[in-house]
C-alpha cells in the first residue's frame, strides 16, 4: 500500500522550493571560479546559451515526468514505462543525487568553518602568511573538515526528517528572499572599492578567442549543475506539485532566479578579486582563499565592516548549500519510503551514512588521502568530474528522449499545458517540444563528443 504523499503548499513554495535547490555551492563557489579559470564573459555568453538551449529543455522534461507520474524517480519510470529498460533510468537517478551529496557537503562544511572564522573576527585578527596558508592547511588537515562536514550534513537530515511540508518548504520559503537581499548588498558592497572596474570588464566583455571545445563542455555541465539537472531532483520536487501549477512558470522563474544569483555571485567575488589585485583564476580557492584575504586586508582599516561583511558572506554560501543538499538527500529518501516502504526517518539515516562515509574520504582526499588516485584524479576531484561531466548530461540526455520520443505527444501536450487550459503553455508548447525533442539531445550529445575526441 502506497503511503499518502505530501505537496508543495502554493505556487511560491514551489518555486522556492525548486529555487532552493537550484541556487547553491554552484553559484557562489562553482560560478566565479569557472569564469575565472575559462576566459570571463565569453564562458558566461556559452553558459546562458547552454542554460537556454540545453538546461530548461531538461528541466521542463523532467518537471513533466514527475507531475504526471507524482513519484520518485524510480517509482516515475515503472508508473510511464512500466517492466522497460528505463527503470536503470530511474535507479541511476537516485545513486547520482547521494554522490553529488557526499563531496557537496564537504564544501558546505567549508562554509560552516569559515563563518565561525568570520564571527570570531579571524580574518581581521591574522598575519598575511596566516590568511593566505589558511585554506591549504585547513583542507589538508584530518579532523577540522570531517568535524564541518558531520555538522552541515547532520543539519540537512534534521531539515529533510521534519518532510516535504514542514521541513523543506518552511526552510526554503524562510531563507531565499533573505538570500537575495544578501548577495544584491554584497555585490553592491564589491563594486564599490577602488579598482573593481577591472573585474567588472572581466565579466562583461567577452573575448571570443578563448572558446575551445573543453570551455563549452564545461559551461554546459555548469548549466546543469546549477539548475540540478539530469539527477532527479527537479523531477521529485516536481512530484510534489499541485495538478494545478503551471510547470512553464516555475522552470522559467527558477532557472531566471538562478541565473541571476550566478551573475550576481560573480559581481560579487569577480570586482573584488580585481581590487585586492589578484587573479580571477585561483580555481575553487577563489572564495576560500582569495576572499578572506581580500576581507583580511580589509581589517586592517576597517574591521568591523571587513567582519560583517565577511559574516554575511559565509552564511549565504552556508544557506545557499543548505537548500540545495536538502533536496539531493530528498530524491533517495522518496524513493526508500515509497518503493521499499521505509519510514521517513531510516530513510533518511541510511542516505545520510552513506554521504556521510564517501564524504569523509573526499576530506580526506585534500590530505591523508590524497595520494589515492582515481583515473588520474583525488577522490573529491574524481567524483565532481565524474558527476557535473558525466552522469548529469547523461541522466539529463535520457530524460528528455524519454519525453521526447517515449512518451505520447499528447501525454506531454497534456501536462505542459494543464489539459489545454494554459494560453502561454499552448503558444510555446511546439518548441518546448522541439527543444525537448531534438535540440537538447543532439545538442547534449554533440558536446559531449566533441569534449571527448578533441
Ligand atoms: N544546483 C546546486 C548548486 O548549484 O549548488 C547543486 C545541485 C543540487 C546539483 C541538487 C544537483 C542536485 F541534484
């Protein structure tokens, strides 16, 4: 016997929610240093198209698998396409979302440390050579990180015990706004200091001549990381909404607000970065390492707004990987309460001590471990190539050819539309289909190929 499911409360929850889990690590962590490391602007024109073209074409196939089906991911592939191969579809689905969960809250743990550092004034308080080794030392160490990790992690599973409703819904729909509020003052803050123009240039003016195959690849795995694509995610989320909602409303208002917190985020760090007279390519230190140097130089002048920015700063990564990892521990959960009748709470202990043991060893990877090599690569490494490069194009790839060519037009015409009640849905309903149908897949696998051979 199915137990009774829990929806989303309103429209705003929904996007919230979906927000929640789109805007995180990806956009204030993952975003800057992307653009950073792969050529400013030009990285940024190649990830809106990507966002345009390949992302929402998924995300909206996804949106229409889990509201028709009103499952888990696994649950979603045996209700449309009962006893076929697409259930390994559905499995993959809710392997994938555990693994990004593992190292994700490695780097959440990051952020629980560094806004400790931040309240105890660290920053201000340190030498130069303490700023600027901080970060090395930190992650190389054995039990500071682990300690961070137990901690973020733990949090998620107490937001993801409480459920859909009073868990998730209440937790996302308190922090976003506060979230936005945040990063708009401290992009305000970094364009004011002297010599940001420089970064704002950087981001603004795209120099094509750096676009090669790998730069695009890259962009196109950021778009999907960013919006929680090819992993299930959005496609449970998607399970809990009302039969009412409209699903062109809240991918478009989704995949806007992300996109722009990304550029926020990079308007944030990038000026900053440009002022303190550093380089924007410092790779995923760029927030760990170059910023408490830049909120360190500041304190020598003016600690007390160094520190509140800096305090600021923190908890918004923090929240922002918070609302995120609630909703990678949330796809595993749905599918072991509904498919093999677990309580909500062994669920959710059994994924947590899975994330919790692979986390560890992606800590450790960064010191005691890491001359253990995985195809070339430090486990941390190797599982965030292996996901943001490979199992989410690929989960996504699959997701919209089952809405594409498996699933009945009318099936889909129906969902996107709410049964033809919809008008914009009706008018964009032939090239939502198109780009779901043939765009997105040729697209997918067209960058994929040309990554891989050259
Ligand atoms: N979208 C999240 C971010 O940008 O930080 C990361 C993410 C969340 C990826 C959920 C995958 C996922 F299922």
């Amino acid at each position: 016997m199915k137990k009774e499911r829990e929806n989303f409360g309103s429209r705003a929850a929904v996007i919230m929610a979906m927000a929640g889990s789109a805007i995180g690590l990806g956009n204030i962590w993952r975003f800057p240093y992307m653009v950073g490391e792969y050529g400013g602007a030009a990285f940024i024109v190649v990830y809106i198209f990507a966002s345009l073209l390949l992302a929402l074409p998924i995300f909206f196939a996804e949106s229409i698998i889990g509201r028709r089906s009103g499952a888990n991911t696994f649950g979603a592939m045996e209700t449309l396409a009962p006893r076929t191969r697409w259930k390994w579809l559905g499995l993959l689905t809710i392997v994938s979302p555990v693994i990004i969960l593992s190292y994700y809250s490695v780097v959440g743990g990051w952020s629980v440390e560094y806004l400790f550092k931040a309240l105890a004034f660290d920053f201000a308080a340190a030498s130069d050579a303490e700023v600027t080794g901080f970060f090395g030392r930190f992650i190389a160490s054995t039990w500071q990180p682990v300690v961070a990790h137990t901690v973020f992690l733990a949090t998620v599973a107490g937001i993801v015990l409480a459920g859909v409703k009073k868990g998730i819904e209440k937790f996302t729909k308190a922090t976003m706004p506060v979230l936005f509020v945040l990063i708009v003052l401290i992009a305000a803050y970094s364009l004011t200091l002297p010599g940001s123009r420089g970064g704002v240039d950087y981001l603004l003016r795209p120099d094509f001549s750096k676009l090669t195959p790998s730069v695009v690849a890259a962009a196109m795995g950021q778009a999907f990381f960013s919006l929680s694509l090819g992993v299930g995610t959005i496609l449970t989320y998607a399970s809990y909404m009302r039969k009412d909602e409209n699903l062109l409303a809240s991918g478009l208002g989704t995949a806007a607000s992300d996109l722009f917190f990304a550029v926020l985020a990079g308007f944030a760090v990038v000026p900053a970065v440009f002022a303190a007279g550093l380089a924007p390519g410092a790779g995923p230190g760029l927030v760990f390492e170059t910023l408490p140097y830049i909120f360190h130089k500041m304190g020598a002048t003016l600690p007390w707004a160094s520190a509140i920015i800096a305090i600021v700063f923190f908890l918004t990564i923090l929240v922002a990987a918070l609302t995120s990892a609630i909703s990678m521990l949330e796809v595993g959960v749905a599918y072991l309460t509904e498919e093999k009748g677990m309580d909500r709470r062994a669920a959710t202990w059994a994924l947590t001590a899975f994330a919790w043991v692979v986390g560890v060893l992606c800590s450790l990877s960064f010191g005691p471990l890491s001359h253990v090599h995985l195809l070339g690569n430090p486990l941390f490494d190797f599982l965030d190539k292996l996901c943001s490069n490979w199992l989410l194009p690929l989960g996504g790839l699959l997701f919209t050819l089952f809405v594409g060519w498996k699933m009945p037009r009318a099936d889909v015409y129906d969902e996107f539309t709410n049964g033809g009640t919809l008008r914009a849905n009706l008018l964009l309903f032939p090239l939502v289909h198109f780009l779901i149908r043939y765009a997105a897949p040729v697209g997918i696998f067209v960058v994929f190929l040309t990554d891989l051979l050259l």
